[in-house]
C-alpha cells in the first residue's frame, strides 16, 4: 500500500501515459455526507482484452514488456487500500476503448491513506508527456474543480507537441531506467 492515495494515482496513470492515452481523467469524489471517497482514473489508451484483464487483476503482473522482472503491484495495491477501507474496486477495459479504474472507499475509515500530494501528481504526469490532456475532477459536498492541461495550455497561446516520446519510449515506461534523459526532455517538451 502506498503512503498515499496520490501515489496511486500517479501509478495508475502512468499506465495509461504508457498504454498510448491521448487523454488521461481522474477523478477524485469526496463525500462526508455519505462517508465516501471514490476515486478514478479514466483513459483511452490500448485498453486490454479479457483475458489480460483478468491475468491482470488475479496476480502481481505486468503488461510492459520491457521489464526484465515484472512487477505489476499498482492494481493489487489499490484494491487493497480499497477493500481495506470497506470499499470496492473495479476496473473495465477493452481493446482500442481504454481502461477505467474505480476505487471507493469509506471517507472516516481509520486505515484511509490521506489524499497526500495531488498537485505534485498532475504535474509530474503533465511533465512526462505534454502531449496528453491530463484531467481533473474534484468534487465535493459544498465545492466542484476541474482542471485540463489542454485548457490550460490553449488560454496561454502555448502549441502542444503532438507527439513527445519516440514510439518505443511512448509505450515501455520505464519509471527508473533513464531518469535524467526523461526530466531533460520533459523540460524541453514543456518549453516548446
């Protein structure tokens, strides 16, 4: 389990940065009055077949190809922190339409991870490829937000990269394997 939801976050949506998305939502649901928080991060990348899915979801795995070692833990981890906070975890996916993850859980539960740092996530997901229209949707009782890297950079006048990574770099994420190169690219894709 990570420390916090945000980290979640982030992994999942790394996923779908490497499963080809061109747009990536999250949602992020708070309720006191129904003692809920939902959360949800929405793409439409490759999206995976029934069998994979269900590979996927039965153990640890991985679907990058690149990895030496698969590790696969992100789906497992939040459907643990869900079911532990007395919640529910779903995901839907199919070939060419994307893949939905849904995580509820109760709002007051005392083993909860706080919502943690989410501002830290949307950008590092903006910086990893500009090219994406990353989303965000927070509701709550009283407050709605909602923010679109596309939106965003449509209002300042500032060209999106229609494509940031090369092909091979675009679908093997690789959080480790050449950070350096991936912050200086990021720098200059932000720049362009």
């Amino acid at each position: 389990m990570f420390d916090e939801l945000s980290l979640h976050i982030l992994d999942i949506a790394m996923n779908s940065l490497a499963a080809g998305a061109r747009t990536v939502q999250i949602t992020l649901a708070e309720s006191a009055r129904r003692d809920s928080l939902l959360v949800r991060v929405r793409d439409d990348g490759c999206g995976m077949d029934e069998p994979t899915l269900k590979r996927v979801l039965a153990a640890p795995t991985t679907t990058k190809h690149s990895r030496k070692k698969g590790i696969g833990l992100g789906l497992a981890l939040l459907r643990q922190t869900a079911e532990m906070c007395d919640g529910k975890f779903r995901v839907r996916s199919s070939p060419g339409a994307g893949t939905t993850v849904t995580a509820s859980m109760k709002l007051s539960h005392v083993d909860r991870p706080p919502v943690g740092d989410l501002n830290a996530t949307i950008l590092a997901l903006c910086a990893a490829n500009p090219a994406v229209d990353v989303q965000l949707h927070c509701v709550s009782d009283q407050e709605k937000f909602h923010f679109s890297s596309k939106e965003l950079a449509e209002k300042k006048g500032a060209s999106r990269p229609e494509r940031f990574w090369s092909g091979a770099e675009k679908t093997h994420y690789e959080p480790g394997r050449t950070q350096k190169v991936e912050r200086e690219g990021a720098a200059a894709g932000c720049l362009a």
